[in-house]
C-alpha cells in the first residue's frame, strides 16, 4: 500500500512512517519542517518539503491512504496566538480534506488529542464523555475531528481519530526534539544532561496520592501501531474515534524518580504554583481502541519509556 503522512518529519509522524515501512508499505512525508526535522524522516521514505494546502498539487489516486499529523500543538501558543492554531490546523486540514476528496484518497487516520475532552468529569476518560476543550489547541483538534465526521457521512470518507494522552518514549533513531520542549519526560531529562538547572514541579497540592498531576503516558511505539491498526479497521461512510492510553497514571513526581533511577542522576525541584487548567488527573480508557482495533499496548512500564526516551536525548545530544 502506499500512504502519505503529513508532518511524517516530526515525532509521532516519524514513528508511524518508519513502522510503515518496516510493514513493507510505500510512504511520503509531507512536511513543511516548520517544527519538524529533516533527520526525522526515515530512510526510505519519499520526502516534499511542503505545506498541507499543497497536497492538491500532487496527491493522486496511487494514494491508499492519508495519515495526519501536521499540526501546531502547544497549548500555551495556542491561547496567545490562536489565530495561528486555526490558520494551520483547521484550514490547512479542510484544505487536505479537499484534495483527498478531488483524488479520490478515501482514507484518513487522524492524530487527535485528549485535550478535545477539556476537565473531566470523570477518569477514566472514554470518548463519550464531553468535549470541552479548554484552549485552542485542543478546540482546533476538536474541529477537525467534526469536520472529518461531515466528510465520512456526505463523502463516504473512511476515517479514524486517535486521541492521544501523554506520549512519550521513543523508536530508535526517532524520538522527542520539540523546540522548545514543552513534555515533561524530555524536561526532565534535560536536568540529567546538565542542560536544564532543575525542574519546576507546578503544584503539589492535588487530590492525589503525592499531591502532583497524574498523567497517562504510552509508548510511541505503541501509538505507532495503533495508527497501522486503524488503517485496517478503517469503514468507508465511518468516522471511529478511539482513545489511546495506557488506562493507568503516573504523578509527576513518579516521573521525575524514574528518571532519576533511569539516568544515575539527581533532577533538583522547585515547587511552582498551579498552572491554570491543569486537571489533577487525566487516565484514558483504552477499551474502544483495544476491541475496535484489537490494540494491546506492551510498553507500558514507565521506566522502559523513560529508558528509551534517555537514550535518544544522548543521541541527540551527540548530534549537536
């Protein structure tokens, strides 16, 4: 089969295009690199260094299938300039809807995100509950994902969104780069470089048992495959909207001392105030994915994905 993957250059997207290939499928990357990296696109894959409204000019019928990563996704980006989140994420999204359409591409799998839920009512989240976005980011995703139901009910689109919970962890050759960074795992990574003084641990008087944020992270290996999966599972005139986690969290001072024991080093704290629209937990539950998809995420060990997130960092590090 042959799939195109926009914003293939940056994390996710390098991941699910390698794993691509290793399944023995043809793919392109399409990425303007404005938060990709050219070293992010695996060998093997074509590359076109371009932006989403672009696809028009070159997507044809050869295309099994599209897969949609291209996005802007910092949320505090998000809320000061939003008109940026709406230009890229949405528009440019329309704009590729269309091109699939005039191609005749009817299949879509799309990087969604829990921040399409907002607060939660109640954890674990499955994707019933309510979206109330809180930013954005998560309100722009959220559009998409509505935009793609109209496209699957009036075009007979074949369509997945997976909504992401914390992804972390990386494959390879292909891990976590964002400039800035704004995920903890890599943050605190950076203090075990040298790279960063401390970590600043924003609120520690949560209704949790350590009075931090507890957060549901999985593997991108594992998100990885779920996105091969849910080309599969793909229904024309359907639009399936799966939540992937790994249904069970872990607290933001669990995180730091995995990472301590990962790494040999000690990562200084400084105690922050609360950030404004921090829930105190966000757990996913995984049900629909595992029996729509037949999902079965096996990288569920934090300090696995701490291993492999450390062992990129000094990859990276190597680099510069």
């Amino acid at each position: 089969m042959k799939y195109l993957v926009t914003g293939g250059a940056g994390y996710v997207g390098s991941v699910v295009a390698q794993h691509l290939l290793e399944a023995g499928h043809e793919v392109t990357v399409l990425d303007n690199l404005s938060t990709g990296f050219r070293a992010g696109v695996p060998a093997g894959a074509a590359f076109v260094e371009g932006d989403i409204r672009d696809a028009a000019k070159w997507l044809d019928s050869s295309y099994d299938g599209v897969l949609h990563f291209a996005a802007y996704s910092q949320v505090g980006e998000s809320v000061v300039k939003p008109e940026k989140y709406w230009d890229n994420n949405v528009a440019g999204s329309m704009a590729l809807l269309g091109a699939m359409r005039d191609a005749g591409v009817h299949k879509l799998v799309f990087s969604s995100t829990a921040a399409t839920y907002g607060e939660p009512e109640q954890v674990p989240i499955v994707e019933s509950a309510p979206t109330r976005p809180t930013n954005p980011y998560g309100a722009s995703k959220l559009a998409v994902d509505h935009m793609i139901t109209s496209e699957a009910n009036a075009h007979g689109l074949a369509a997945v969104s997976l909504r992401y919970f914390n992804v972390a962890g990386a494959y390879g050759a292909y891990g976590e780069r964002h400039d800035p960074e704004s995920h903890l795992i890599p943050l605190v990574l950076q203090v075990a470089q040298g790279r960063r003084e401390a970590i600043s641990v924003y609120g520690d008087d949560y209704p949790t048992p350590d009075g931090t944020c507890v957060r549901d992270y999985i593997h991108v290996a594992d998100l990885a495959e779920a996105h091969l999966l849910a080309l599969t599972a793909a229904r024309p005139g359907e639009h399936l909207i799966c939540n992937l986690g790994n249904g069970e969290g872990f607290s933001v001072r669990e995180v730091i001392e995995t990472v301590r024991r990962v790494t040999g080093h000690p990562i200084p704290e400084i105690a922050a105030p609360r950030r404004g629209g921090d829930p105190a937990v966000l757990v996913a539950s995984a049900d629909t994915a595992r029996e729509t998809l037949g999902w079965n995420p096996t990288r569920a060990d934090l300090a696995g994905i701490v291993a492999d997130a450390w062992e990129f960092a000094q990859h990276i590090t190597e680099e510069r």
